[in-house]
C-alpha cells in the first residue's frame, strides 16, 4: 500500500476528512429517497405514466449496487482519492442532468448516471474513516457512518415534499449541489492519494455475468407490466439474457477456485442466514416509503410537504432503535433482538392493513414508528450476527455482499410492489364497478347520470381500488418479513470478535 503525505496532515484535516466522508455518505443515501414525496410533480412533468415511477427508484439503486463491487478493485488501481473526486464530479453532473430532463428517458438515463457515479461513494468513504481515524474510533465511526447512511434515506421524503411545494421538483437535486461544492475541494484539500492493497485480480467474467443476471431480471420487472410480459419480445429477450447470466456466474462459481464473491462466504450459516434476512429488510425498507408518500398524496389528498412529514417518525424512531441496540449490552442476545425487530415489523405492517380514506395522520406514524424501531434494532443485530462468525479475511468480500443483499432487496422490492400494485388496481377496480349502471338507485329520483356524473363515480371508485391495492402491497411486505422470521432460529450466537 503505497501513500503520499497530505499538505493538511493536521486535526483540522482530519475533521474535514471526516466530515466530507460523513457528507458524501449522506448525499448519496438522500438521493434514494428525496423524489419520494414529489413523483406526482415530476409525474407531471414529465408526462411520466404510473407503472414508470417506480424506475426513479430502481435506477439509481440497481445502477449503484452494480457499480459498488468494483470499488476495491478501482482503489487498488487508481488510488482512493482519485476514484473518490472522480465519483464526487460525475454525481455533480448527473444532478444537473436529472434537472436539465425534460422525457421520462432522459430523467431515467440521468438518474442511472447518477447512481452509477454514487456508488463507491458510501462503501469509499467508510473505507477512507475507518483509515483516518485510529481503531479505537472505529466502533463508534462504523455506527455514526450507519445511522448517517439511514438518516440519508429517511430524511428525503421530508426533505423533497417541502422543496417540491416551496421551489419546484428541480430543487430537489440542486440541494445536493452545495454538499458537492464542499466535498470535492476538502477531499482535495486533505485527503492524502493512497492505494488500496491489491487483491486478487478482478474476476471480470464473473462480475459480468452476475452483473448481467441482475440487471435483466430488474428490467423484466421494471417493464414487464408495460409490454404485457412474455407477449413483448424484449421481455423475452431480458428474461433469456438473466437466467443466462445467472447460469453462467453459478458454474463460474463452483469451478474457480477464487472468484467475484467469493463462495466460501456462503459456507458460513450465520452470514449467508443474515444475508437473506438483510434482504427482507431491504424488500421493506425502501418499498414502504415509495407506497406511502404517494397513498397519502394521489389516494388521501395531503401536500407532498405534509406526507413528507409524516415519513419522519418512522425515520426518527429507525434511528434512535438502532443507536439503542448499537449499544446494547453483549450479554444480550443478537438472536433476541433480530427476532423482537422482525416481530415489530410485522406488526406495523399488519397495522397498516388498517388504513382507510377516513383516517388522519396519525395511523400512518404509529405504524412507521413502529415499523422504525423493529427495522432499527434489526441492522446492528444482524451485522454482529452475520460478521460474528465469519472468517477475518472474508470480511472486506462479506461486507460487499452484505451491503448487496440490501441493496438488491430494495430495488427489487420496489418493482414487485409496483407490479402487484397496477394489477390488484385494475383487478380491483372491475370488481367494485361491475355493478355501476347509468340506471340504478340515484337516478330514480334523478334521472340517468351524465357523462361528467358516470367520470366522477370511475374517478372514486378508481381511488378505493388504489387503495385497496396499496394495503395489498403492505400485506405482501408483511409476509416476506413473516417467511424470513424462522431463519433467526437457526443462527448461531456468534463469537465475541466484533
């Protein structure tokens, strides 16, 4: 590992250090969420129909989850600083591109850009902290990079609903401009240029092939619904194009000694166990945002400041469940606490199939508090599980995974609930109108509806429909966090190494 000195080599620099690092992980984790709250200002805007808004979501994580594994290799070979202020220009960019997009292509092409140039920056900037500071720092640093991480995704709504009513749907991504400003000349600044240790060389044909199955089953899902499934031949073609890329990278896997990640990971039960839980946490976490801002906008007819707001408990109590458990004595159990997380969350979202048009606000933060604090206490608890028992040298290749397996749960998430949302909407909405006649009850009295009269009973029963399908969608995160729950039973309780 070869560095250069830094010309601010001084607690000063250090503090700066830290502080970009803290930013660059927060700008990127904000931008997952901020077009939360505003989808129907960019909606119309753009003249986006409704199975594509799901693709603001999806296209930023799938492109960041894709781009992530190769930090490592990219820091070993052009040096952390570089890959760092080279990251930190191109999401410059792609900012100004997501404002500039005037079609749903272009705002779609620019948010992969975006997510593609964001994703070393979190994985990068928790390696450079981890460098920084000495290792007795590294406990609380690994915390506060987390809970920074998370206050990233949880403020967004909030953040993005008010500067969607205020100054328009643009600003959403100028807010991010500034933080560019500063982190770019600070990393430039103090950030002594040091390169990674090589690794094994990069497996190329791995990462392509894995990369490959990924990103065909997201386009299957994304743009399934739209070209009618396996009528389209694109659908055809994308679902080839993932089953062949999956195909590949498992033989590839079980006929390499070393590859792309690396199969003696899955050897160890409690990392591949968490793993699979990490990514029911990611099928909720995201998806429940990306349901509820929209239900409490198009469905309830709250402002998007206002349904940003009611997004902050659920973020608030997130934070304070997993600052709480980071903190949790050892003698507690980890086992104990994945399993009262997932109970919780379960229970929030068995909360939520509750809603209704005649409720207020507060259902909605008494179920994401709760669903918060059952996902909070999860992340710390799940980490230790999983890296409790895992080799040391693996460690660097697990956190990649791990980081994945969350990623992935939300991206995906995202495009099932959409799916099953569209269609419920659809299946639902002929089930409630079957029986609506121009001659019924109502006309009796006055005469056959009108036009407008028959357009406004399709526009509310429409709505219920929505509804109902919304609620299906909560019921549906419900019960992939019910069929993960058993897998805690069959962790281990893990050494004491971390």
């Amino acid at each position: 590992m070869s560095s250069s000195p830094a010309p601010g080599a001084t607690a000063f620099g250090h503090r700066v250090i830290v502080a970009a690092a803290l930013l660059a992980t927060y700008m990127q984790a904000v931008n997952i969420s901020l077009p939360n709250a505003a989808v129907l200002h960019i909606q119309g805007s753009l003249s986006m129909t409704d199975d594509e808004i799901g693709w603001v979501f999806t296209s930023y994580i799938a492109a960041s989850a894709i781009v992530m594994p190769l930090m490592h290799w990219l820091a070993a070979r052009f040096g952390r600083k570089t890959v760092f202020q080279t990251s930190i220009v191109l999401f410059g960019v792609a900012l100004v591109l997501d404002t500039l997009a005037t079609t749903p292509l272009q705002f779609v092409a620019a948010r992969i850009f975006q997510g593609a140039a964001g994703g070393t920056l979190a994985p990068l900037s928790m390696a450079i902290l981890l460098d920084e500071l000495p290792p007795l720092r590294h406990g609380r640093i690994g915390m506060v990079w987390s809970v920074t991480s998370l206050l990233g995704i949880l403020s967004g709504p909030g953040i993005g609903g008010w500067l969607s009513e205020t100054c328009g749907w643009h600003a959403l991504f100028w807010f991010s401009l500034p933080m560019v400003a500063f982190i770019l000349p600070a990393m430039g600044l103090y950030l002594p240029e040091k390169k990674f240790a090589k690794g094994p060389p990069l497996d190329v044909f791995g990462l392509l092939t894995f990369t490959l199955g990924v990103a065909g089953l997201q386009m299957l899902l994304d743009r399934g619904e739209r070209l009618e499934w396996f009528a389209s031949t694109e659908i055809r073609v994308e679902a080839v194009v993932s089953a062949l890329g999956f195909y590949l990278y498992i033989v590839h896997a079980l006929t390499r000694r070393e590859h792309f990640l690396n199969k003696a990971l899955f050897r160890d039960r409690n990392f591949g166990l968490s793993a699979i839980i990490f990514f029911a946490f990611g099928f909720v976490l995201l998806p429940t945002l990306a349901l509820t801002s929209p239900m409490l906008e198009e469905l309830l007819g709250y402002p998007a400041d206002t349904a940003g707001y009611l997004t902050i408990p659920r973020g608030a109590a997130l934070i304070g469940a997993l600052m709480l458990t980071w903190r949790a004595p050892r003698v507690i159990d980890n086992r104990l606490l994945v399993a009262v997380g997932m109970a919780l969350v379960i229970y929030a979202n068995w909360r939520m199939l509750g809603y209704s048009p005649l409720m207020d606000g507060m259902p909605v933060m008494v179920a994401g508090a709760l669903q918060g604090a059952g996902l909070g206490m999860m992340m710390p608890a799940l980490t230790r599980e999983a890296f409790g028992t895992l080799d040391p040298k693996f460690r660097a290749e697990g956190t990649v995974l791990f980081n994945l397996s969350r990623l992935y749960g939300s991206t995906i998430g995202v495009a099932i609930v959409q799916i099953y949302f569209y269609n419920n909407t659809q299946a639902i909405h002929l089930a409630l109108a079957r029986h609506l006649r121009p001659y019924g009850v109502a006309a009796q009295a006055s005469g056959p509806l009108a036009g407008p009269a028959l357009g406004a009973i399709n526009e509310m029963v429409t709505g219920q429909a929505a509804l109902i399908a919304v609620i299906g969608q909560f019921k549906l995160l419900m019960l992939v966090m019910l069929a993960a729950s058993p897998l805690v039973l069959f962790l281990r309780k893990p050494r004491q190494r971390l």
